[in-house]
C-alpha cells in the first residue's frame, strides 16, 4: 500500500497519525484479527515500534491459533443517500454495466496504489 499516513512492516499495513496532545506519531496494524498499535515521535521510532509490536501480536496468534489477519468475503453493504444510488444507477445502465461492477470500479481507482496508477 502506497498512500500517504500508512507504513508497511513485514507485508502488514499500518494507518499513521499523529497525537498533538501527546506530541507523537500514533501507528495501527490493519486487516489484522486484533489490535496492534505503536507510538514514536519519528518515522525511524515508528519503524521500530511498529516491528516491535507486530513481533508480540503474531507471537500471541501463534500461541493462541489464531490466523493473524482478517479474512474477507468480498461482500459488504453500502449506505449512500437515495439520489447518490439513483444516480449511480443510472450512471452503471449507460455505461451497460451492472451497479456492482460500478462500484467495484471505482473502489480499485480509489485504492489503486501510486506506482500502479
């Protein structure tokens, strides 16, 4: 993943932000089944951290049996306001594509990564 805010560790992607009320950057692991954070006050503190804390999460998955990350089905409901759906709807039937392929169009647009782009 190459979008701005995120690191990645040993293939595991992590969002960043920083804290102003602590003065640090805040780091969490996501697609994982649990929660793994880490905090430092610079990229190079992150990258430790972030290790750091990745090494006790899938040290405790292996001890407990527990596949580290999140499985997905492919399926998911969207919440959009009625005129966005209508509109959507209809945008998919000119482009004689179903809503689906619309959709799933879009989200590999959004979330495409720099270098493929």
């Amino acid at each position: 993943m190459n979008l701005i805010n995120t690191l990645t560790i040993d293939e595991f992607d992590a969002v960043i932000e920083f804290d102003p009320d602590i003065k640090m950057f805040r780091g969490e692991f996501v697609g994982l089944n649990g929660g793994a954070d880490f905090y430092a006050e610079s990229v190079a503190g992150l990258e430790k951290e972030g290790r750091r804390s990745l090494k006790v999460f899938l040290e405790m998955c292996r001890e407990r049996g527990i596949e580290p990350r999140k499985s997905f089905s492919g399926k998911f409901v969207v919440r959009v306001p009625p005129k966005l759906h209508a509109r959507a709807t209809e945008t998919a039937a000119a482009r004689r594509v179903s809503l689906n392929e619309l959709v799933k169009a879009a989200l590999e647009r959004e979330t495409a990564d720099d270098a493929a782009a």
